[in-house]
C-alpha cells in the first residue's frame, strides 16, 4: 500500500476551473458518422458551431490501415471533443484537428 498523499492547492484548483472555462468554447461533435462507399469513403462530423465537416480516409491518419469494420465502429468520446476507434486503439482529437 501506498504511504504518499496527492495535495492540490487552492490556488491550482483555481487555475484548473478557469482553463476548464475555456474549453467551453471549442465547438463539440454532434454526429460522427463513418461512410465506407467504395472510391468515396468519409468521416462526416456535425460540430455545435453549425458546421458540417466531410473528411476523406486519406486526410485521416487514424484510418490508414482500417478495415472499413474498423473505421464504421466509432464513437463520440464524453467530452464531445473528439472520437474513438476502439478496434483501432486511435482517435481524433477535434480542437487540434481544426488547428491542422
């Protein structure tokens, strides 16, 4: 067992709320949907800013090596600010994607 205590300070419980507000102002996903058509695979996202983002398989490193099984088994993490491919073990982080 262990003998060692975590003690966060006021000040750092503070400073985590106040980044935590920010995060309130990335856009979330709505709908993920993985399309496999063939000669025309997508991932279609629907974003709370009103966007609708059509990305093809081959802008996604995630799905580089995926089956189509793979990439349609997907889901919208918690926080709404990314998915998750769990046979593929990778997801997509939606504010970095939308820096790239």
């Amino acid at each position: 067992m262990a003998d060692w205590v975590l003690t966060t300070t006021d000040e750092e419980i503070d400073a985590a709320l106040e980044r935590a507000k920010e995060f309130d102002s990335f856009p979330r996903i709505l709908e993920a949907v993985y399309r496999p058509e063939p000669g025309l695979e997508f991932l279609m996202l629907k974003v709370s800013d009103g966007r609708r983002l059509l990305i093809p398989r081959e802008e996604l490193d995630e799905l580089k090596n995926a089956t189509a099984e793979q990439a349609t088994d997907l889901f919208i993490v918690p926080t709404a600010t990314g998915i998750w491919w769990p046979q593929l073990d990778d997801g997509l982080y939606l504010p970095d994607f939308l820096e790239y």
